[in-house]
C-alpha cells in the first residue's frame, strides 16, 4: 500500500491562509470518505484536527478546515498563526489498511 | 493518556522479537466502544499504520505485517500489547499507540503517545 502523497513543505505569513493537499487514489481516498488530519509539533504526540474529510472534533480551531475533490483530500488553515508551525500528516482508508501521507512541514514566516 | 512501554533499551537485535505495551490511563479499555491501535515512522519514511485491536481481543493488521504481528489486549492492566517477529532494520521506527475511533462518521486516531524510538541492530 504506497503512502498518500503531500508536499513537503509550505509556508506562509502569519494572518495567511495555506492549503496543504494530499493526493491518494481511487481505492483510498477517492472511494471513501475516510481522510483524517493530524498536527505533530516536534516532541509531542500527533493531534487529530479534522476527521472523516471535514468533521472538526470539539476544541479543535474553526481555522482548521477539510475538503476533498475526487482523489485528493486538502486542509486549509486560515489566519495562520506561529503555533501553526509543525508537520501535518493526512491518513485514510484502502485497500484493507490504513495509510498516512509522507507529512507536511509548514514554516509560518 | 497514553504510554508506550518497551522493557529493553529501545534497542532489538536482528531475527529477534520487538514487544511493546500501551498503557492507559483512561478510559477503561473494558469500556472503551473503539479499538486501540499502533503507528509507526520510520526514519525517513512516512507514517505506517502497524494494526488496531478491539477491547475483546479482535484485531486488524496491516497487510505487509500480518504475517509477524499479535496484537493483544489486557483489561485487567488496563494496557494492550504488539508483539513483532523477526525484525529487520526496516522495523527501526517510532512506534506510537493510539486510540482508534473506527465506525460510521467517526474514523480517526484519537489521542496519541509521544513516540518511542526502537532500533533493530546487531
């Protein structure tokens, strides 16, 4: 199972907002609507921000945001902010696993 | 919160079997209506799931591990467990325990471990 694929790095200027996609196919992310997003800041456990595509769990900021468009899953962050700066990870659901995409670091400038 | 236990010094020799265990503090995993799964980094590589277990012992690997994992679980220590055989540099990762939330409208690993660096070296 070949992992979902993100871009590297992005960045931004704080008040920004950036979208950070995640590309799978039409047997994860295309076929269900199973994606998730998760912040990891270095030396603390990952943090759930969106499930099931565009569902934001209760204390999660409304500037978190998720869509996806065919094979392609995306999360937006809007009016970035310097805690903003970690990795993001996308993960969702084929072929019999669960797979995460290579992480995204974002560098808020 | 949850707490990855490894008895050794993070380090597995080659051909050897990796154990780990997850604490939990809380919930009850008797009571628990998720599963409770394991995550793994390897340097370099992106985020793998490793496998998920329910509270009565059912399980779900990942296909390339299934053939050398047991995941268990133990309600009397409040802990679940993964055990791996034979391991080979390429299970040198960070292993990371989760709750698994795994039902309609509700797909998502929940509250996550710091995590635990475990080297495969001779």
């Amino acid at each position: 199972q070949s992992a979902l694929t993100q871009p590297a790095s992005v960045s931004g200027s704080p008040g920004q907002s950036i979208t950070i996609s995640c590309s799978g196919t039409s047997s994860d992310v295309g076929l269900y609507d199973l994606v998730s997003w998760y912040q990891e800041h270095p030396g603390r456990a990952p943090k759930l921000l969106i499930h099931d595509v565009t569902m934001r769990p209760s204390g999660v900021s409304s500037r978190f945001s998720g869509s996806k468009f065919g094979s392609t899953a995306s999360l937006t962050i809007s009016g970035l902010l310097s805690e903003d700066e970690a990795v993001y990870y996308c993960c969702a659901f084929g072929r019999s696993s669960w797979v995460f995409g290579g992480g995204t670091t974002l560098t808020v400038l | 919160q949850l707490q990855v236990q490894e008895p050794g010094p993070g380090l597995v020799r080659p051909s050897e079997t990796l154990s780990l265990t997850c604490s939990v503090s809380s919930p009850s995993i008797a009571s628990s209506g998720h599963y409770w799964g394991w995550i793994r980094l390897p340097p370099g590589k992106p985020l793998e799931w490793i496998g998920s277990v329910s509270y009565s012992g059912s399980a779900f690997y990942t296909p390339s591990l299934k053939s050398r994992l047991t995941l268990s679980v133990d309600t009397s220590k409040n802990q679940f467990s993964l055990k791996l055989t034979s391991v080979t540099a390429a299970d040198t990762a960070f292993y990371y325990c989760a709750t698994h939330h795994w039902q309609p409208h509700e797909n998502y690993f929940g509250s996550w471990s710091q995590g635990t660096l475990v080297t495969v070296s001779s």
